[in-house]
C-alpha cells in the first residue's frame, strides 16, 4: 500500500501546476513513484487530465452539498478533520476509494478546485497547467495581428511568411518566430519630414508581439490596437494603446516613452516594465508596474508609481486616479504568460475576458449571476473544456454556434 504525504503533494502540486522541478524534487518524486506501482499509477491518473475532469465530478456527486462530499472523502480514505497533516492511503479497489484519495490529493494541494465557498459568495475554479482534452470546436485564441503601413495597406501577420515583410523609411519590417521587429532604425535616428506611422492591430482570438524602433518589447493582447512612428524622432517616444497591452521599455532618458490612452489619459515612463488595461468595453483603466516607475496622468491629475502598484482611473479620463499597493502582479499579467486568473472577478469582468480570447459574444438570459469566481487555468484551453468546469458550479449556459448564453 503507497502513501502520499505532505512532501509527495507538494511537488505533486508543483509539477502538475507549474510543470517544473528542481533535480532534487524530481528524484524525491521518482523515489515515492518507484515505491509501489499504486504510487505509479496515481500519478498516472493525475496526469491525464480526462481522467482528472471525471473525478471532479464524482466528487460533486458523492453529496448535495460540500460538508457531506467530504465526509465521505474522509471515511473512505481515513482522514479526519483533526489530522493537520494527513497520510491519504492509495487502495487499489472500487472506484470510489481511488477517486477520494485523488480528490484529496487536489483539493489539499489546490491543484484542480472548483468548490463552492462559503465566504463572499465565491466560487474557485483552478486546472492543472495542461489542456484537459478538447470536445467543441470553439478553440483557444493564438499568435496572430494585421499590420497597417504608414500607406494604408495591410499584411495580415498570421500568414506572413518569415523574413522582410516591408520597408518603413529606414526601418525594414522583419517577421521572425511569430515577432515583428523593427530592424535598421533606432530612436533618434532619421528624420522623415512627414513622420510615417504603423498599426498594430490583433482581432478577438489573436495575441502578438513586436519589438519597437528603439528596442522596446511589446506584448498584445487580444482586441487590441497599438499605433506609433516606424522611427522615433524628436524629443520623446509616443504610442498609442487601445486595449491591453505589457511593454518592456528600452531605456533612453533623454527620449521619454509615453503611451497615450483614450480621452487625454496616459503613461509617461524612462524605462520599465509594465501593464495597461485598457479596453473600450471596461469601465476602469488599469496600469500596473511590476518595475521601475511611471508617471499616469489624466485630465485631473497624476500619480506616480512604485513597483506592484496599480492604478485605477475612470475610462472617460475624468476623475481620481486611485492607487492600489500590494497588486496581484500575477493576476494583472497572467494573460501574458497563457494564463487566466480570476480573483473575486464577477460574472461580467470574467466573460469579458473569455469573449476576447475565445472570439465569442456572451449574453444573459435573465439575471446577470452575482458569484464571484476566483482561480487559475491555462488560456490554451478549448472554450467548451472551460464551459464543462463552470457546469460544476451550477453556471447554466447555452452555446449556438459562438454566441454563449449564460442562462439564470
């Protein structure tokens, strides 16, 4: 008989959910595997994200509500609500006894969570880092934009082949390994008299990135258009966002950066990373710095700010600029790393964020559901294996073709 203890879920956890081990970690967890072939076989199970899926649902159907499904989780495998660091058996019988000490070994180690939870009226969704196998057509979003030259014409980047793409004045457009880069032209340099602009625009289902004339790394996320010079010149550095987006700006003080938002908003920095949010759907626009420093302004006023801060400003530019310490840095740049995060996210905010990535219209037949969702998954998963996970939480929904009804 195998055991699972507080050490083998940890970096059960951390494999699973991360996908990466130290050399040390990944002996300990051979050594445990190697013990017994119930150890091997579990770690199997975890593994296959089908399998996963279905034990989630037995455990919703072992009880009508969370205390019930957990004492029969406990009677199964031995565990009681006194043990502060449970030993959780691995039986090779009836379903059921396999099925509880793998849901123990999730809910434990927060690897797969979508319980109920009886505090604020939220719900917890969380996967493992992998796809758990796709059953709709509706599939994630993926690399891809439409380039606009300074002359109007358009290069939709998704089928570009590699290589020189075009030519800006002295910049040659350079499409490489899903990246558009800006080669022969650095800040400062050139002097065009009519200053020669491109657009980058990604559609819903699309993300990009690209590398600015003066070497500023740019990530787009989905329904999202950038517009700046094809060489910067003058005293600064100016873009301008619609969208979302994360920069890694290329130092150069004599130069600012600046990006410029919808009615007079914007982000003045030297050289930093951070992340603005600023969709025309949205009612806040949110900048969040993870180093260095920025100066937002709008029409009223400007704040700076330090790193893990985040700023709140309505979208009409007009009002306070609120900031916040202590940003869930993960959560704001989540997206960037093909991930979700939700955090207390109402129905609303989360859809949002699903229509984009997953190029559907979500409606509400009804009452809009007051739950707020909190929890992890990769975006590289299919719209239909998210919609399953929902399901568990009672969110009924109706999907026709790609228009999602959700259904209260």
């Amino acid at each position: 008989m195998g055991e699972i203890n507080e050490v083998v879920v940890r970096l059960l956890h951390k494999s699973l959910a991360e996908g990466t081990l130290t050399r040390e970690e990944m002996l300990i967890l051979e050594e445990w595997k190697n013990k017994s072939e119930a150890n091997a076989q579990l770690l199997r199970q975890l593994s296959d994200n089908n399998f996963m899926l279905e034990e989630i649902r037995r455990f919703y159907a072992l009880g009508t509500n969370e205390t019930e499904r957990w004492e029969t989780v406990q009677e199964s495998i031995g565990v009681n609500d006194n043990d502060k660091a449970p030993v959780v058996p691995i039986y090779r019988r009836r379903w059921l006894r396999i099925a509880a000490a793998v849901i123990a070994v999730i809910v434990i180690s927060g690897l797969f969570t979508f319980l109920d939870h009886k505090q604020e009226n939220q719900r917890f969704i969380q996967t493992g880092g992998q796809p758990l196998g796709p059953t709709n057509d509706v599939q994630p979003g993926k690399d891809g934009a439409i380039l606009t030259l300074s002359d109007g014409s358009t290069i939709v980047l998704d089928s570009a082949v590699s290589g020189v793409i075009a030519k800006q004045g002295q910049a040659n457009l350079v499409l490489s390994d899903g990246q558009l880069n800006y080669a022969g032209a650095s800040a400062g340099t050139g002097a065009a008299s009519v200053p020669m602009y491109n657009t980058i625009s990604t559609p819903k289902g699309r993300q990009f990135r690209l590398v600015l004339p003066d070497g500023s790394f740019v990530w787009l996320n989905a329904a999202t258009t950038l517009r700046y010079p094809a060489v910067f010149t003058g005293k600064s550095r100016e873009v301008e966002l619609s969208g979302e987006a994360y920069f890694e700006v290329a130092p150069n003080s004599s130069m600012p950066f600046s990006v410029k938002l919808r009615n007079g908003a914007s982000v003045d920095v030297v050289g930093t990373h951070f992340n603005i949010m600023a969709y025309d759907n949205e009612t806040d626009i949110h900048t969040t710095l993870v180093e260095g420093a920025v100066n937002v302004s709008n029409e009223n006023m400007t704040r700076r700010l330090s790193p893990g801060q985040q700023a709140k400003m309505n979208a009409n530019g007009s009002g306070e600029i609120r900031v916040v310490n202590g940003t869930d840095i993960e959560e704001a740049i989540a997206w960037k790393n093909g991930r979700f995060v939700f955090n207390a996210a109402d129905m609303k905010a989360m859809m949002r964020q699903l229509e984009r990535w997953y190029d559907i219209d979500v409606v509400f037949v009804g009452a809009v559901p007051t739950d707020r969702f909190s929890g992890k998954m990769p975006r590289s998963v299919t719209l239909s294996q998210v919609l399953t996970i929902m399901e568990l939480s009672d969110v009924k929904f109706r999907l026709e073709g790609k228009t999602l009804s959700i259904v209260n």
